[in-house]
C-alpha cells in the first residue's frame, strides 16, 4: 500500500469521508506488573469504519459471523 502525500489543505469533511472509506485500526496492549505479579492487563481494539468498509474487510480476516450478523442488520 502506498502512502500518498499531497500539499494540499483537506477540510474535515474530507478527512472522515477518508478515514471512514479506508478505515482505522487501533489496537493496543497494556500489561502492568510488580515483581513478576501481574497486576493490570488491558487490551483493546479499535476500529473506525464505516459498516460497508467493515463489512468487506471482516470476511477476508475471518469475521464472517459478525459480518453476516451486520449485513442482516444494515441491509
């Protein structure tokens, strides 16, 4: 995937309209411990999308369950 780069200004409309076309994966992992005792674990994965991106991406990595639950519901 290649990155583009414009100079340009883009507005924020055109930032979401981006963003919900390509989408956002966060995924973080947070693990606190003291003398080896693990005290806090948080993991979390974020994703920002809209539901037809979602849709399209959630079959190739396996969410097919999920997927065809969302399709039922939005369609």
């Amino acid at each position: 995937m290649a990155v583009e780069k414009t100079n340009s200004s883009s507005s924020l409309a055109e930032v979401i309209d981006r963003i919900l076309d390509k989408g956002i994966v966060v995924d973080a992992w947070v693990r606190v411990s003291l003398v080896g005792i693990e005290l806090l674990a948080i993991e979390a994965r974020i994703v920002i999308a809209s539901v037809e991106t979602y849709l399209k991406y959630a079959e190739a990595v396996g969410l097919t369950q999920s997927a065809a639950m969302l399709r039922l519901i939005f369609k």
